[in-house]
C-alpha cells in the first residue's frame, strides 16, 4: 500500500457527524498533526474534538471561572480585615488594639462565612461574594471605630452582627439557587462550615458588666477548715469581688491553713505562686471578653485567720488601674 493509496482512503473515510457542524453556539475548532504510522510514514492528521469533549471543556473553563470568583471574593474578605491589623494600631481614634492571639481568633472566625460559601457554592456567585467582601468590610472599620474593650466590651457585639448578616447573605443566596443547585447536591462540609458559621451567633457568649465571683469557686472547703466572715460586691461595673475569712477548727496555725487552702485551689486548675507570691490570675472567657479572675491568699491578724479573696477585673477597663 503506497502513500497514495493512505491519503486515498483517509479522504474517502465517511463524516462522523458528532464531528461536523458547530457546539451549541460555539464553532469546532480542528488542529492539523502530523503522526507517524508504522509502515506509513508521517501521515497528516486533522483532528477534530467530538461535541462531547467540547462540552466537557467548556463546562471545565465555566468552572475554572467561577473558583476564580469566589477565590478572588475570599482573597478580599481577607484584605477586608486590614483595618483591625496590630500594625495600624493608634491610626484611628478608637482602637481595641487586638493581641496577635486574639487577631488571629477574630480574623479566622470572620473569614469562616465567606470560607463556607466558596465550597459550598458551585458557582460564580458575584453578587454574594461582593457583598460578603463588603460585610467583613464593616465589621474592620465598625470594630475599630465602634467596638472597645471598656466595660462593657462591645467586641462580642460587632463579630456577633457580622456573623448574622454573613449567614443571611449566604442562606438566601443558597435558597434563590434552590432550584438550579438543590441542598442535597451541596457541598457537605461546605454546609458544615456553615452551620458553625450561623451556630456562632448565638452560642457567643454576650459579655457584659464584671460578675461576682461564684461561691462555688472555693466550696466545698478542705476538712477542718471553716468559713468565719464571706463579703461579695462590685467597685465598679467592671469590677467584682468575693472574699472569705477562714480558720481551721482543729488548731492549726495561718501557715498551714494557708497551706492547705493552696493545695485544694490546685487541684482546681489554680497555679498558686506561679505568676505571683500566693496569687494566680487567669482569662475568664476566650476570644472577645477581656475580664480575667484572680485568687490570692493572705494571712490576716489574728488566731489563725487567712483570708481567700477572688476578684473578677477587666485589665482593659480604661477607669481601673492594675
């Protein structure tokens, strides 16, 4: 068989009509080969993809520029938060000046919502993109020129805002797509995120004025230990105390009662003497309540007599100096 007779019968092979005409709106684009045929030689080759692989390329391109979308809206949330960053602290008037903990906390929570839209969203989504980017937006400026530490911390409310109006832009979105992208076809752990997402606002605590310290952070008492006076009350709405005159009805001296109150408050997550001479302080809450709570222990005059004191402050109560 001669290469005439080759490019003879490759011309005279019959159309296959997946491969004539145009896709859906778009023409077929051919590419000319040149393949090598054992036997043949090089043979020039026009090869044509079949409507199939046409739809499945361009369904891949409307892909890729959806996830570019909603990468770009997330990339944006981000840069959202600049505003509430450590390094533009005093820039603005009212500033919260964040720790790099609780930076790091606040940032990862905001970007949750616009973290779970990406996923659980097969689409563009512009709309709702720009109007997370727009919410996290508000949430930096709103935390910086609204929010503060000072009793009470107003921190809690703007995430706790925020994190409702990101759950309600991307639950409506998800509820008009209904019908295009049902529930069920959804991303799972998109969902999941979600769900935390929306869970936060109301499992965040809201923080208010100092509370009393409960009795029940020194009771029950160690055996032979007795209480002679107990005080509780507030200096001020951000700060609060609660104390407590002690003896041992058995005879032992301040040292050992003071001994002994200092094992039993160990065994309570306490590290006496570790930051101070028989005093321990530690966070009350986590992420945006600044109170902290301390215990100290300290022998009074008299017959055996020591005295528990917890005190319940906010370190960053402008009014009250530490």
């Amino acid at each position: 068989m001669d290469d005439g007779e080759v490019e003879g019968r490759i011309r005279g092979q019959e159309s296959d009509p997946d491969l004539e005409g145009g896709l859906g709106n778009e023409s077929v684009r051919s590419a000319r080969r040149l393949v090598r045929v054992p036997g043949l030689g090089r043979v020039d080759v026009e090869v044509v993809p079949s409507r199939r692989v046409g739809e499945l390329l361009r369904r891949t391109r409307s892909l890729a520029i959806a996830a570019r979308w909603r990468l770009l809206a997330l990339f944006g949330a981000f840069l959202a938060t600049i505003p509430t960053w450590p390094a533009l602290d005093g820039v603005f008037r009212n500033s919260p000046n964040f720790e790099a903990g609780e930076l790091v906390l606040l940032v990862a929570i905001v970007l949750l919502v616009p973290i779970a839209w990406v996923v659980v969203d097969p689409g563009p989504g512009r709309l709702p993109g720009a109007l997370l980017v727009a919410s996290a937006a508000g949430w930096s400026f709103a935390t910086r020129l609204w929010a503060s530490w000072a009793t009470p911390p107003a921190v809690d409310d703007v995430l706790r805002g925020y994190l409702a109006v990101g759950c309600a832009i991307v639950v409506t979105a998800l509820w008009l797509d209904r019908h295009r992208n049902p529930i069920i076809r959804r991303s799972w752990l998109g969902l999941a995120l979600l769900a935390v997402a929306c869970a936060a606002v109301v499992a965040l605590p809201a923080v208010g004025d100092a509370s009393i310290p409960e009795r029940d952070a020194l009771l029950p008492l160690p055996r032979g230990i007795v209480i002679v006076t107990e005080d509780a009350g507030c200096e001020s709405r951000g700060s609060c105390e609660r104390g407590f005159q002690l003896t041992a009805d058995d005879g032992a001296d301040p040292q050992e009662i003071a001994g002994r109150l200092t094992r039993h408050l160990e065994d309570r997550g306490w590290r006496i003497g570790v930051e101070h001479e028989a005093k321990a302080c530690r966070p009350l809450g986590y992420l945006a309540n600044p109170y902290r709570t301390c215990v100290s222990i300290m022998h009074l005059r008299g017959p055996g007599t020591v005295e528990v004191l917890f005190h319940v402050f906010n370190p960053r109560e402008p009014r009250i100096i530490y």
